[in-house]
C-alpha cells in the first residue's frame, strides 16, 4: 500500500484551505444526494480508472467517503499513482452527514 496522510475529519477544511487541496467525493450517485463538502469533485470509486485524468495532479487531493474505508483505498490508488494523497477519517458519517 502506497502512503499517503490521514486526516481527522473536524480538520478537513483547514487541511484544505492550508494545502490548497482537491477534496474528491468517491462515494455513489444515491450517497453524494446527502450531502457533500463544498466545492468537492464528485467521482464515485468505480469510475476512478476511467476518470483520473479529471483530479489535478498539481495539488494535494483529499479522498472523502461515508466511513473513510474507501476513500483510504482510493489515496492509497491515487499515493501509487504520483498523487500527493489524504484520507479524510471516518469519512462523512464523523461529521454526522450521513448515518
């Protein structure tokens, strides 16, 4: 597993704001119609391969989903890939906006 940061989730904003980051939505279609963080790039886990040219490669990226399962596996696939590659941990369910 390529290494890559984790973030604690009530410190998501200020990691982003301070690392001029892309905070990157892989949850699905049904789970992004909860609610997302502002300004996220929404691109569900299975649509990754095909879609990465999208995430900027010049700026950290900060992977989200609803527990923080995913979105490890994704900055770990992206930390591989040449990306600079944060987890937000316990993804959106740590913030309480999704159950």
């Amino acid at each position: 597993m390529s290494a890559f940061t984790q973030i604690d989730a009530g410190d998501w904003e200020k990691w982003v704001r301070d690392n001029d980051a892309t905070v990157l939505d892989i949850r699905e279609p049904n789970e992004w119609q909860l609610g997302t963080l502002p300004g996220a790039v929404l691109i569900s886990q299975g649509d990754l391969v095909a879609r990465i040219e999208e995430i900027p490669k010049d700026k950290p990226v900060l992977c989200v989903c609803r527990s923080g399962g995913r979105s490890a596996n994704v900055a770990a696939f992206l930390a591989f890939n040449g990306y600079e590659a944060a987890n937000m941990a316990g993804g959106m369910k740590a913030l309480g906006m999704q159950n």
